[in-house]
C-alpha cells in the first residue's frame, strides 16, 4: 500500500508536467497561456478519500544573470497518508521564457527516511545534459524537462488535432531520455470542483507493470479555454483509481472557464 500511494503521488505530478504532443519546436514560443505567479493546486482522491496534493507554481527570477522562469511542481501526502508515509516529491525547472527550453532542473525527494537529491543542466551549444548523479550524455536539441514540458505546451496551437491522432515528445526524467506518446481523444464536458469545463482529452502511453495494468490506464483533461490548464488526471492502477483534481487556482492569465450546468 505505502508503494502504491508513493508511487501514485510522483506519477501525479509527473502527469501534470508531462507530454502532450510532438511537434517540430520553434527556436521561440508565443506564450498567451500562462503568467508569472500562476499557482494551481490539486486533489488527489481514491472515491472521496484524499491522499494527498499536489502544487504548480511558476515565478519570473534572474538564474545567472538571466532572466528565467522557474517552475516547480510538488506533490505531497496528506492526511493519514502523511502520517504513515511521509511523501514530498519536488520537481524544479529553470526554463528560458523566449523558448521554453529548460537550463537547469532539481529532483528532490523524500519518501519516509528515504532522500534523494539530484540536478541536471543542459548545454544547448553542445546537446548534452550533465547530472550530477550520472555526468554527462548526448541529448535532443530541444529537449524538455518534466516541468518546463507542461508550460511550453500549453503555448502550442493544438486546433489541427484529431480525434485518435497520435502524438509525441521528449522529456529528460530519472537521468534518461523518455519518449512520450499520448492519443488525443478529441473534447469532452466534464464536472469540476468548479462546475462543468469543456476539455481537451488526452490518454498516454503509459508502461505496464508495477504501477498500471495496461498501456492506456491514465486519461488527461485539460481546459479547452486559452489557459490549457490540467482539470483531471485519473489513474487507473492494479488495485485502485485515483482522480487527481484542480481545486484550487491563482493569477491565471484569464479567467478560467465554466459553467454551472452542462451545455
């Protein structure tokens, strides 16, 4: 059971963060999604049972000398959870706003007694990332990180998919390069904390094994207003679903919309 909450609580936020589709990246992004002080907070849910949540914050600093975007996404336990188990899983991303490409990453972990501590930086002259647990290696010229991904996407135009297209990227997670398939499954109205919002639907690749029975046991929803923000992510593991949802949001760009009753 502790694995099962552990691990459902960093592929939550590993989800939040993670692909959405492939497309050839600019050397520049428009970005008319998201802001400086943006926060997003999530539930996640077992039925009506909360076990934890997780936290989206992104903020405008100076990173040598540069100005950069530094997101960070943490997922925690919570409740009973918390006092069994103890989880606080830390992604960080310094990412340059112009491209969206990320220039340093942190992992930071704690899991009960268990700590692990990690960083990786990516040298765009030379296509390669240096971590400071397994050195240096070749990398794709616009490789992502887990959290930098989910902020450059959002600035993408996904008007062109289709219901079943299939689509991919690349991210940089765990010290090695991950590629990342996902099908679109076109719009649907769901029901939020908020009231119902039309969303973009989104079902990864996942690898079955230890933590999911097949191969499409995550569905991904993600606002169809110009935020493109993620409403739902659910988890369909060997034993339990897990819902993790958005409850609570800060300095959106624009006001996020809903309605009180299904259109």
């Amino acid at each position: 059971m502790r694995r099962i909450i552990i691990n459902t609580v960093m592929a939550a936020v590993q989800v939040i963060s993670v692909n959405l589709f492939a497309q050839a990246h600019p050397r520049k992004i428009v970005n008319h999604a998201y802001q400086p002080g943006e926060s997003l907070t999530y539930a996640m849910r077992c039925g009506w049972i909360e076990g934890g949540r997780c936290y989206l914050n992104i903020n405008e600093e100076i990173f040598e000398g540069q100005k950069v975007y530094h997101a960070v996404a943490m997922g925690v336990t919570t409740g009973v959870a918390d006092a069994l188990y103890g989880v606080k899983d830390i992604f960080e991303s310094y990412f340059d706003p112009a491209t969206g490409l990320p220039i340093k990453k942190i992992r930071n972990i704690k899991e009960g007694n268990y700590r692990f501590y990690n960083e990786a930086r990516f040298d765009r002259i030379k296509n390669t990332v240096t971590s400071l647990k397994s050195g240096e290696k070749p990398a794709p010229e616009y490789i992502l990180d887990i959290v930098s991904v989910f902020y450059y996407l959002r600035c993408m135009d996904i008007s062109r998919l289709k219901d079943g297209d299939v689509v991919k990227t690349v991210i940089y997670i765990d010290d090695r390069v991950f590629p990342f398939d996902i099908r679109y499954k076109g719009k649907e109205t769901i029901k939020s904390d908020f009231g119902y919002i039309k969303c973009h639907k989104f079902m990864p690749y996942t690898e079955p094994g230890s933590v999911f029975k097949e191969d499409d046991d995550m569905i991904m929803w993600f606002s169809a207003d110009s935020n493109m923000i993620p409403i739902r992510v659910s988890i369909e593991m060997w034993v339990v679903t897990f819902n993790c949802d958005l409850i609570d949001y800060k300095n959106l760009r624009r006001p996020l919309s809903f309605s009180r009753k299904k259109n």
